[in-house]
C-alpha cells in the first residue's frame, strides 16, 4: 500500500545514497603518479561548428545513382561527402555568362506574351471541341499560334 510516510521513507533514502562520479576515483591511489594523474584537470573539450544553414538540391535518378556511389566509396554520410567536396575545392566551378538587361527585359516580355499565347490556344481548343469555330480556323490558329512561338524562341537565342 502506497502511503504518504512510504514516499517520504523512499525520498529520503534515495538522498542518502551517492552516485559514482566519472570524475571521482573508486579507489585510493597507490603511488604519486596515480595521485597526479587524478587530480590532473580533464583537456577542455572542442566545440564542434554548428551546422544550422541547411543546403538542399535535387538530382535526377541517374545522377542521385552516381552521386550515392561516390558516396560509399568515400566511406562518409552524404552531408559529409557534399561538404567535403565543395569546402576543399574539389569541385571543377564553370560560371555562367551573366544575362544583359536587355535580353532580361526580353525574356520577362516573352513570358507574359507566352502567357497571352497559352490563353489563345486554350480558348480555340475549347471553341473547337463545343463546336463554335471550324476545322480550317482551327488549324489555321494553331499554325499561327506556333509560328509565333517558333519567332519568340528563334530572337530570344539571337539577343546578346
């Protein structure tokens, strides 16, 4: 039976009673340089950098294939093998050639024209399919829709 003195008696003893110490000797020592050498100060351990920025990307099945068999031959875990690889340089870095601002510009107005584009090829497909507009304007707008996406896509490679 559970009782207030019970846990007052269990308390009491469990105060009494001391805990080794990893620090404390269990025995006495029998020379001077086992007196020392326990009283000797542990070497302060070093911190380890803390890795709080993560970094993330994403690999095809192949490449995650090849990246995973590098991985175990180096022996490491993949954080490991990643950093290892980009913080000692052993990694071959080709830059990109930076865009103009005007081939930005362009793009940004091809985006929103390819939007426009979208929209029109969408709305003649609907139209076509409930049976508003012929067969001829249909593939008359078509072939028009794509002519105009071929012109975006030729000058776009052309600019710079």
């Amino acid at each position: 039976m559970f009782t207030f003195r019970y846990a007052k008696h269990k308390i009491s003893r469990a105060q009494r009673v001391t805990l080794w110490k990893p620090n404390r000797p269990r025995y006495a020592p029998n020379t001077p340089q086992e007196a020392e050498a326990m009283t000797e100060p542990e070497p302060p351990k070093r911190k380890k950098a803390s890795l709080t920025k993560p970094v993330s990307f994403r690999l095809s099945e192949t490449d995650h294939a090849a990246y995973m068999e590098k991985v175990e031959l180096s022996g490491l875990k993949p954080s490991e093998f990643f950093r290892d690889c980009v913080l000692q340089n052993k990694t071959q870095v080709i830059a990109r050639e930076k865009n103009s601002q005007e081939r930005d510009r362009l793009i940004y107005l091809f985006n929103k024209a390819s939007n426009n584009v979208n929209q029109l090829a969408r709305r003649a497909n609907t139209d076509y399919l409930a049976g508003k507009i012929s067969e001829n304007t249909y593939a008359g707008i078509r072939s028009e829709l794509h002519e105009l996406t071929h012109y975006l896509k030729a000058v776009i490679g052309n600019v710079d």
